[in-house]
C-alpha cells in the first residue's frame, strides 16, 4: 500500500508546475514594484514630522475636504449612472457604442485636459456658470468645481462596474416577475438592483477612490481651497520633497483606513440585500 509520504509527493507533482512557478515570479516582481515605493516613502518619513504635520489645521482641512467632497460626488452622480448602467446593460438602441465610448472618455484623456474643458463648461461666461450665478452660486474655484472634477474622471468606473453587474442578472427572473403584474420600477428596485448590488458597490468603492486622489482636473478648476492632493504639490513645489512626504504619508495611510472601512460596510451590505 502506498504510504503516506508517497502520497504527499504524487500530489506535490501533480500540483507543481513550471508555469505557476514563473507567473509567481512575476507576480512577485510586480508587487514588488507597486510596494517598494509607497515602503520606501514610510520608511524615510521620520515619525516626529508625521504628528507634527498631522496636527497642522491645513492639512486636517484638505484631508477631511478632500474624502467629503469625493463621497458628495459619488453619491449625487451616482443616482445618475445607476439607471444609465441599466440601460446599457438590458437594452439595444441606435448609437450605443457611441455612448459605452463617451462613457469611456474621461479615462483616455489627459487630466489636465479634461481640466480644461470642465473650466470652460463652468465659467462665468458660459451656460452653466450663467446659470449657477443667477442662483448665486459659484463654481469655479469652490468644493463644487472639486466636486465636478472628481466625477469626472471617475464616474465611468460606476458606470462600468454597475453595468456588468446589471448583465450578469439572470433576464429569465425580471420577465418572470414582469409575466406576473409586476411594473418596470417595481422589477427595478426588487429583482435587478438586489442582485446586482454587489458590483454596484464595487463600482462606488473605485469611483469615490478614483475621485479621493484626481489632481490634474481639480488643480486647473480650483487650486483652492486646496484638496490633499493639490496640497502635496504645492509644498512638493515649494519646498522640496522632505516638506511634501509627511503629508503624501498621511493622506495615503488616511486613504487606506477610508478604503477598508468602506470595504468593510461593502461587504455587510451586499448580504442585507
């Protein structure tokens, strides 16, 4: 009878193989890569510096503007994207590709483009800032320009992740449902949205992420008041990288604990659902 041991390496062999080994070599080197940097940044930021700037009010003013402002963002676009990914998803209609690539556009260009065009979309002089003005509102310069940035560049990531989502429900239950008296909205709200919550949720999650770190469009439409992104460049700018680390450091471990918790709120919804 075959022992124990013998067993043990028949499994091992069977399991073992050159491709896995490399694609874990090269996995490894790509983390590596992505780790190293951020490791190295933590490492040569003195902890002193780090209480010292975390008590600073400017930098507690950009962090806390900068996650309010991209939780605002994605929770005003996202009652816009939801219904659209809908759309997209069940139905067939004229100029559809058209529409997935416009949707997909804030991705390809450059940031500081789309900057510029969002600075132009809101300005005075233009229908949006005419508008906004005759309510006494100003956008450009003010947390609601930040906000328009951010969404931006961010808003395909809901879109694209709440679309698949939508597609992976199964149409038999939604036309069962509809067979059986039930309204569109209804369907809507009881079968598709339930079921696709999850990628829902994935997509909020990267968009308000995605919104969190933007730089290029926010610093053309408002350089202040001043999100943490913006704030690390101009002391990056100012006075050198020892100044600008502390806070880099800060913001991303504050970007961390923001992720895990919303990861973690995520993950009990999907389930209440």
């Amino acid at each position: 009878m075959p022992s124990k041991f013998s067993n043990s390496l028949r499994d091992f062999n069977q399991s073992f193989s050159w491709f896995r080994l490399i694609a874990s070599l090269l996995g490894g080197v790509l983390l590596l890569f992505i780790i190293s940097p951020i490791l190295g940044m933590v490492f040569a930021t003195p902890l002193e510096s780090l209480i010292k700037t975390a008590g600073e009010d400017e930098v507690q003013q950009s962090i806390w503007l900068t996650i309010w402002v991209a939780m605002a963002a994605t929770l005003i676009f996202a009652i816009l994207s939801i219904p659209l990914s809908y759309l997209l998803a069940r139905f067939e209609f004229p100029l559809k590709r058209l529409v997935l690539g416009i949707i997909d556009l804030p991705v390809v260009i450059p940031h500081s483009a789309a900057g510029i065009a969002l600075l132009g979309f809101m300005a005075r002089d233009s229908f949006l800032g005419k508008a906004s003005s005759t309510f006494g509102l100003s956008l450009v310069g003010t947390s609601g320009g930040i906000a328009l940035a951010m969404a931006f560049v961010s808003v395909p990531f809901l879109i694209n992740y709440a679309r698949e989502g939508f597609a992976a429900v199964p149409e038999r239950l939604e036309k069962a449902a509809l067979n059986l008296g039930a309204s569109p909205t209804r369907v809507f709200f009881t079968i598709s949205l339930p079921l696709a919550w999850k990628s829902i949720v994935s997509g909020l999650i990267m968009m308000f992420a995605r919104g969190m770190s933007e730089f290029g469009a926010v610093i053309v439409v408002a350089y202040h008041p001043m999100i943490t992104p913006v704030l690390i460049f101009e002391r990056f700018g100012s006075f050198g990288l020892k100044y600008a680390r502390p806070v880099a450091v800060l913001f991303i471990g504050v970007c961390l604990l923001v992720f895990i918790l919303v990861r973690l709120i995520a993950r009990k919804e999907p389930r209440d659902a």
